[in-house]
C-alpha cells in the first residue's frame, strides 16, 4: 500500500510538473528579478529616485500638480509618493486627455519634472505583470494562480518522494555526487536542493496564492478571526455632490492632515479612488519598523478634505496584520537584504526544477525505450 501511495505521488509529480513546468519556471525567474525590484530600478532610472541639490524648503503638493496639469495635460490624479529621505523625489501617477497612466519624478524643491514615462511600459511594471497574469489579465492571473497551487503540491510531492526508505540513507539524499554521472548530477541537484530550499519555496508559494485568490484570502481572516470574507479597504464618501470649493492646498491638506494624526517618521502615500463612490486613502508608513508594509491608514473627503476614519497600524486585526506581511515574505523584503538575498537564490534555482525535472523525465522515457 505504502509502495503504492509513492507510486501514485510520483506520478501525479511528474504529469503536474510537465503541464506547469513552463509556468513554473516563468513566475520564478520573474519573481526572482522582483526581488530586488527597488534596487535595480534606482540603478537605472536614479531620476525617479534622488534630486541632484537638496534645497531648503520644499515646494507644496499642489504646486507640482499644477505643472504637470498645465505641461503634461494631466486630467486626473490617482496616486501620489512623498518620502521621508530630504534627497528623495516626490511620484506622481496620473492619466492624461487620453486616460493613459503616466509616471512622474518631481522635484520637490523646484517644482521641476525630472522624468517622465508610461506607467504601462515601465518595466518592472511588465516583468509584474508577467509574474502575475502571464500578460493576460484576468485568464492569465487564473493560469498563474493555478500554477502557483500546483507548484505548491509539487514541493510537497517532492519531498515524499526525496525521503528514503531507510534513515541510514538520509546522509547520502543530503548531498550532490558531483562525481557522478550527468544523470546522477542532475537527480541530486533536482532532490537535494529541493530539500534544502522547500521551506521558503513552500512560504513564497502559500503567500502567492493570496494575490491570486480571493478564497485563500478569506480562508486567512476566517483561520484567525472567523470571518470567512476580510473587511473593506475602502471607504464610501461622504459627500456626494462636489460642493465646489476653492480647495487651492488640496493635496497638500490631506497630507498634513494625515502626517498629523499619525505623529511619527515615515513615507506617506495618497490614493485616489478609482470610482466616484468611494474616499481619499492615504497611508503613512512606520520608518522606525524594518519590516515593510506596515502603514496607518486615514480616509479623507475627496471634495472637502475633512477627515472620515483613521486606522492605527497597531488597531488592525490579526488578519490585516498577516495580510500586510504577505507582501514582504513574499518578495523576501521582511527582513531587508538578507532575507532578500535568500529569496532571489531560491527563486532562481526553482526555474531550474521543470528543467531538471524534464531531464529526469526524458531519462527515464529513453530508458524505458530500450527495455
């Protein structure tokens, strides 16, 4: 029965890993690339980061706005970056007259554009997409999701296949024979690694699921407070006629008003709503806190700027509190560069599973063959 039961995993690992070998290896070389997203992009592009002179006094939100509405025909803004960090830019996304979404890098002690692009082909905004819908949207989210279940009973699968039969044989599974031939080489690379690297695979895996499912999200709120669905991110607002007012500091209230109530160091991120039905959210992040992701929320009237709702970090429930960290473990930023650097050799030797993976396959087909 026993010999059995591995017969079935074995082979449900190896059909499994041929229809999503290809996927598999996609979101890991993709994913590994993520990882050190930030660092790569402000290598490349340092004008979306820091300003040449750090100046006395910063110019106010609104003032950088208005540029881009008079030289850029920016109709509607839908996000805003402000830093802590004196040298660092201020980011604007918006969409222009054609509603196409356009990143800025702004000056914030001239008013100055620094840089210009297209949201859409900024390219880690591409490599996103391809790590998270294949290009594809929704069908190819779904792809990738299912992917990432498959891979995630794949590692499973795998180490009951790597365990062996007797314990005295451990020492030998524990390393590669790199002596040996192609075929040993290959084995051992696939199941010794694969060993080694399972649990943090298995954590990157489980936390990506949660971008792709809505169920999963829900089984976390429902695992830790018992609630089957997370609550809303969004608030409705208030007010629902624009009263007109002559909010000449806009932008610039709202963050004062947010940087106010929650009254410590951090970056601060505006977001307008999408609909005409919901808030203003803006979040301020704890840079005290080396984990990232972990930001206040405060809701805002999008005619008035009054102040709707508040949301401490340390007020969140439980499951906020793990859905916040998904982020982090699963880029491997929770822990800053270490845990970053063990993400990206991790990631990189996953694409390398339906590759070696395959060679096992076509091995073992060639040798049937000749029997």
């Amino acid at each position: 029965m026993k010999k059995g039961f591995k017969k079935n995993i074995g082979l449900l690992h190896l059909w499994l890993g041929l229809g999503s070998g290809l996927i598999v290896f996609i979101a890991a070389l993709t994913g590994s690339i993520l990882v050190f997203e930030k660092e790569i992009d402000k290598a490349i592009n340092p004008e979306y980061y820091n300003v040449a002179t750090i100046g006395t006094t910063k110019k106010t939100i609104d003032y950088c706005v208005e540029i881009l509405q008079k030289e850029h025909s920016i109709k509607k803004i839908t996000r805003i970056y402000t830093f802590n960090d004196p040298s660092r830019t201020i980011q604007i996304l918006g969409k222009d007259s054609d509603k196409k979404a356009q990143f800025f890098s702004i000056d914030p002690y001239t008013g100055k554009i620094l840089a210009q692009t297209p949201q859409e082909s900024r390219f880690f905004v591409v490599v996103l997409s391809i790590h998270r819908q294949l290009l594809l949207g929704e069908t190819g989210e779904i792809i990738m999701g299912t992917s990432c279940l498959i891979f995630a009973f794949m590692l499973i699968s795998g180490m009951i296949l790597w365990w062996p039969k007797k314990i005295k044989n451990l020492k030998q599974r524990l390393t590669v024979k790199w002596s040996g031939s192609f075929k040993r080489v290959n084995w051992d690379f696939h199941s010794t690694f694969g060993f080694y690297s399972f649990l943090v695979l298995f954590i990157i895996s489980l936390t990506g699921l949660s971008f792709a499912f809505t169920w999963f999200q829900n089984g976390v709120y429902f695992l830790t407070e018992g609630n089957a669905k997370k609550p809303s991110a969004k608030v409705e607002n208030p007010t629902k006629i624009d009263p007109k007012l002559n909010n000449t500091a806009f932008y610039q209230n709202i963050y004062n008003k947010a940087d106010s109530i929650f009254p410590y160091t951090g970056n601060i991120q505006i977001r307008m709503p999408a609909d005409t039905i919901n808030s203003i959210l803006v979040l301020k992040e704890y840079s005290e806190i080396t984990i990232p992701n972990q930001s206040s929320a405060a809701y805002f009237d999008k005619y008035t700027t009054e102040q709707i709702e508040a949301r401490p970090y340390d007020k969140f429930s439980t499951g906020d509190k793990i859905r916040r960290l998904n982020y982090p473990i699963h880029t491997g930023s929770v822990y800053g560069l270490p845990t970053k650097i063990i993400a990206f050799i991790v990631c990189l030797f996953a694409a390398t599973l339906p590759i070696t993976g395959l060679i096992i396959w076509l091995g073992r087909k060639k040798k049937g063959a000749k029997k």
